[in-house]
C-alpha cells in the first residue's frame, strides 16, 4: 500500500471539500483541475466517464467521484481515502455553524454573502459545461445529443439518468450505424 499517495488523495480531496463553494457541479472543474492537470492520475476523458458515471448512480457527484476516482488511482484505499478527504470539511463546518446558521437566517448580510455565493457557483458549473463539452463533443452528432438532451432537462424536466442512457444509447446506434456504413463501402 502507497501511504504517501493515500494521503496525497486525502490531502487533495480534502482541499477540494474545504475550499470549494457550491458543491455538486460547482466542484467538478476543482475536480478536473487537481486529477488531471495537477497530479496527472487521469485523463481528461477518464474523468469525464467518472463524472457521467458518478452522475447516474445514487449519492453525490462529488463524492462518488472522489470515491470513484480514489478507487482507480489507489484501490479501496483509495476509495475510502478520497471519500474521507472530500467528507470531512464539511462534517466539520456543519457541526460548527449548524446552530449558528439558525440564529442568523434573517440576517440581511448572511443572506446577501449565500447569494453570491451562488451565483459564483453558477458561473463554475457554466465553466464545467464549457470545458467537458470541448473534450466530449468531437462529432456534430454530439453536438445534436447535447442540445436534445439540455431541451429535455431544462424544458420537459427528464431525469439526468434518463438523458445519460439516451445518450449512450445514440452513441451505439450511431456507432453501428457508421461501422454498416463502412462496410457497405
């Protein structure tokens, strides 16, 4: 067992938890950034696979993806040190302000710092979208994909699980149909 890459995984996961605002989607570029640029673990499209994976299944993408990404650098180890890293700041933090949350939540200056807040996270998950969208849409079929697949979500409410499964299931249509395609040449 790697204990320096154990903590390494703990260590970065745990800065992630600590330092980013917004969660969910808001944390997935962090995420890209340390796994992929950084520390060279994984792929750009590897952590895409994660994300989309980590999406569909039950729990919270962040910390599916660090439990995921965790286990594929490091094993269960892995798994259980990156799970831990990504958890335990806000364990922290919410044991600590819980009680003071509720005392302030008619402040006007708590609520106007939780507004912000927001909408910076808004931006990072437009960031996200923007960057994934660059190494996951190679095609102009993908392209088609995603704008179907935003009008489903946003427009006619579809679950995510619902949209990623008609996208893996484009992707292998399209693909039998290009390999006919070839074949009939």
């Amino acid at each position: 067992m790697d204990t320096k890459k154990l903590i390494k995984l703990f260590s970065v996961f745990f800065k992630i938890g600590a330092f980013t605002f917004g969660g969910g989607y808001a944390i997935l570029p962090v995420i890209q950034r340390e796994v992929v640029d950084k520390n060279s673990w994984l792929t750009e499209e590897e952590v895409l696979d994660i994300f989309a994976i980590s999406q569909s299944i039950p729990g919270v993408i962040s910390i599916n993806s660090a439990i995921y990404i965790g286990k594929k650098v490091a094993g269960i180890p892995g798994a259980v040190f990156s799970a831990l890293g990504m958890i335990l700041p806000s364990f922290i933090v919410i044991l600590a302000i819980a009680s003071l949350i509720m005392n302030l939540k008619d402040n006007e200056i708590v609520d106007r710092f939780f507004t912000g807040i927001r909408a910076s996270a808004s931006a990072l998950i437009l960031l996200a979208a923007i960057k994934m969208s660059k190494t996951a849409i190679r095609e102009k079929w993908g392209i088609a994909v995603a704008v179907v697949s935003f009008i489903l979500v946003v427009f006619l409410d579809v679950h995510a699980i619902w949209v990623i499964i008609g996208g893996a299931v484009c992707g292998i249509a399209y693909g039998l149909f290009e390999k006919r395609k070839r074949s009939c040449k």
